[in-house]
C-alpha cells in the first residue's frame, strides 16, 4: 500500500521524560529553522504538549503543508521526498527524538503512514520490561536498511507526583472528601464556571489559580479548604506529596498491555518488505512472554493481501462461467479467456517501463482487465461462431471474422484507452494511485488489442478443430 502525497506531512517531537513545555517549544523552534530552508513548505502548524497517544509536556505535533502541487512537480518535490531529504537534518537535532511522517494513506486507519506495530506484555513483566523492549525493537529496526522512522511515545519513567489524601484526618477536622479534590482540581488544573457576551463574541470562564501559584508542587502549602464547621484548614496538613516515576499512558491491545511502534518502509523498499522485515525482527528480539499484533491499516494490509489471488479467480472464473451458460459450451469461453494473460502482459510491462509497483491500486487495474480484455475477445470469437453457423468453414470463419470485427474491436478498445489516459498523465493529490491504476489498463489494453487480433483467431482455429475431431467436450449444459 504506498504512500500518498496529501500535500502536508506530520513532525512528532518526543523530548526527555519530564521535559517541561518550554523546553519542548525550544525544540519546535529548531525545527522551525529548519522548514523555512525548504522550499516545498508552505507553512507551519506546531501543537506542543500533544500527541496522537495523548497529552505530555514532553510531546509536540508539527503540521507541515506543503505548497500546492503546480508548483513542486516531479517525484524530487513530492511529499515522500521533501520527508526522506529533511529527515536526517530532523533527527540530528539534540535534546529530542525529532521524526517525520507522511499522513495515513488511507484517513481513519492510523495516525502516520506506514506501519502501525502493537508489542504486547502477555507474561507478568513489569513497566519497565515493556519499555526496554520496545526502546530495543526500535534501536535494532533502525540499524536495518528496509525500515526508516522507528518510533514509539510509550515511556515507563515519566516523572509524576503521587497525592495522598490522609482520609482520617479529614474525617477528624470534618472536611468533606469532595473538599479536598475540588480544590486540587480547581487551584492546579482549572473548573468551567460559565459564558459571557462581551462586543458580539462569547466567552468561557475558567477558575483556576495564576501561574505563579501553582507551578511547583509545595504551592499546594498555599491552598485551604473549608471544613464543615466553617474554618479554613491548610490543604497540606491532608495531603501528602512524593516523586515516582511511572508512563504517562498505559494502552492495551486485545486486553494485553502493549506499545505501539510506528515507521515505514525505507526509500526503494514496499510497504509489504516493511512488515516482513519487522516480523523478522521480532522473532529474534522478543523475549518469552511477548508477542506482536499488527493495527490500522498495516493489519488491513495483511488481511487484505491473502485475498488478491483469490478475488483474481474468482473474477476469471464468474467471467468463464457466465460465457458458458450463455455460448452453452465449455470451449468457446475458453479461448475468449486466453486473452487475459496477454492482457496481464501488458499491464505488467507498463508498470515496470514506468517505474511504478505492483500494489494495490495495481492489482485492483488487473481485475478490471479480466472483464475488458475478454469483451475484445468476444467481439471476435462470437462473429466467428456466427459465421460457422451458416456453414462457413473454419478457416475462413476466423479470419473473415477478425476482418470484419476489426473496426469495432479498435473503435471500443481506443474509446477506453483514450479514456484513461487522464489517469495515466494525472498530478496532484492521490496521483500515485491514479498512475498505477491508469498505467495498468492502459498498457494491458494496447497489448491485448493488438495481440487478440492475431492470437485469437488462430486459438479459435486450433481449439475448434480440436473440438470437431472429438478432442474436447462438445457442450456445456443448456442454460435455462
């Protein structure tokens, strides 16, 4: 499944565990200076303290747009090629873990394009464990030449501070629970009070304590809430507080405890070659008791491509099977369906004379050559058979029919490929599988014209004189 150039790629910054938001925007700054060399890039959108895993001071998101695609044409100023040129400048930046990503080919499936990897904890391992593991999958994939971009936000030593509310003291002073939790979520996160119309615009208000006042944990000494008798008690006479260290989120997969891994396939290697590469990876690297799931569309990938050739079959054979009821012959749809492989030939060749892989949106053009290859086909055989009828002989049945037929069969075949020309020469968003798919029907039905218009008179000669002379069955049973 390739990459799409969607006219704007993704920047994910994970800096040291517990770096503070300043810190984080510094390393943004950085990046900054680097974009504004680039001459593709249009803008620059930067979301610090976030990431598509969750909210983290130590995170930050850059959206990168690109400038439209008239002006960045040719495969050098695609959306894949600015990323694979900037990506060591990116990652030579200190202080952070600093990689770019193309968006999900497909919107829904994932967050960054690529391959989306789950380790999943299936033993009785600690934080910790998952953590090296993962930090070591991703050290040994990027040594690797098939893989590029390796990259995980699950962490297990986030420095965090654990609140304990001394509950028998809050009893004993008659201070209500709740109490003490709202005036910790009020004084160091915030609480919605209400909105207000001011100059034709509508506001929120916030309550919450300033800056200065509630950005290290021993301004909680500076809080008092109000017991049931009316008195003010010093919120750190309940409250306790220490330092641990613990990730910032804990996701599962399938129940399992898991970290997910995100990259893509290095340049001149298949999205396919990614995944191989990294299952590969993961049998020599995982210890007992953890295993591996794929998710998005790397697992849609895998389901998917069990089932090209059936699908391929399936249509050969639907094709066959309902020019059989309606010719009420096995032999006749035979020689209509030699023409797909000539078709296939074509389509083949096209795509390796362009440059261009056999993926998905190929694959879905091999399809649709199997329906259009067999009409040419049918054009030839059906006027041959025709002829046959009125009792002309084989011989000059076929070749009187590709004489005739000619002019039909070029003026269909031309309208088609004429059509998809367009798809062929296409630029902009989405213009690699518009490429694939164009070049793919539009090699295979210049290969099979040409081709049909000697091979399957001939087949059509050599198969029914076989057919006459008792070789092959006769007919199919009558449709009714």
């Amino acid at each position: 499944m390739p990459n799409e150039d969607q006219g704007y790629f993704i920047i994910a910054v994970q800096a040291p565990s517990g770096a503070p938001l300043e810190y984080t925007k510094g390393i943004g700054q950085q990046i900054q200076h680097i974009l504004q060399e680039i001459p593709e890039v249009r803008g620059i959108f930067a979301v610090s303290g976030f990431s598509f895993s969750g909210s983290a001071s130590n995170q930050a998101l850059v959206f990168v747009p690109l400038k439209p695609y008239s002006q960045r044409n040719g495969d050098a100023h695609a959306a894949e090629a600015v990323v694979n040129r900037i990506r060591g400048r990116l990652f030579g930046i200190s202080g952070a873990l600093v990689l770019p990503f193309l968006p999900a080919a497909v919107q829904g499936l994932g967050q960054f394009g690529g391959f989306a990897y789950e380790l999943q904890d299936q033993g009785s391992h600690t934080l910790e464990e998952l953590a090296n593991v993962t930090q070591d999958l991703i050290r040994q994939g990027s040594a690797r030449k098939d893989m590029a971009g390796l990259y995980s936000t699950y962490t297990a030593n986030d420095p965090q501070f654990v609140v304990t509310i001394d509950r028998e003291k809050a009893k004993s002073l008659h201070v209500p629970l709740q109490q003490i939790t709202d005036a910790l979520g009020i004084y160091m996160g915030s609480a919605y009070v209400n909105d207000f119309d001011f100059n034709n615009r509508s506001y929120r208000v916030y309550v919450q304590a300033d800056q200065q006042f509630r950005a290290q944990s021993k301004d909680i000494k500076q809080f008092y809430v109000r017991a049931d008798s009316g008195s003010m008690i010093p919120l750190e006479n309940l409250v306790s507080i220490k330092q641990t260290t613990a990730p910032q989120v804990i996701n599962h997969y399938n129940l399992f405890r898991s970290a997910e891994i995100d990259g893509s396939a290095a340049p001149g290697f298949s999205s396919g070659q990614a995944l191989d590469a990294m299952a590969e990876l993961s049998q020599k690297v995982l210890p007992q008791g953890f295993a591996f799931q794929w998710t998005g569309l790397s697992l849609e990938e895998l389901s998917s491509g069990s089932t090209t050739l059936i699908l391929f079959g399936l249509g050969a054979l639907v094709v066959y099977l309902t020019l059989s009821a309606q010719y009420e012959s096995f032999v006749l749809p035979f020689i209509v369906m030699l023409a797909v492989p000539m078709a296939l030939l074509g389509a083949l060749t096209a795509q390796s004379l362009r440059g261009l892989e056999n993926d998905v949106y190929c694959q879905i053009g091999l399809v649709m050559l199997v329906g259009l290859s067999s009409k040419n086909a049918i054009l030839i055989v059906e006027f041959a058979e025709q002829l046959r009828r009125r009792g002309m002989p084989l011989m000059e049945a076929a070749v009187e029919a590709a004489r005739i037929r000619l002019r039909p069969l070029l003026m269909t075949s031309l309208a088609f490929i004429l059509g998809v020309v367009p798809l062929v020469v296409a630029s902009g968003a989405g213009e690699h599988g518009r490429h694939s798919v164009g070049t793919t029907v539009f090699g295979g039905m210049i290969v099979s014209t040409l081709l049909n218009l000697f091979f399957i008179p001939v087949l059509y000669l050599i198969i029914e004189g076989w057919r006459e002379r008792g070789k092959l069955p006769e007919t199919a049973p009558a449709a009714e």
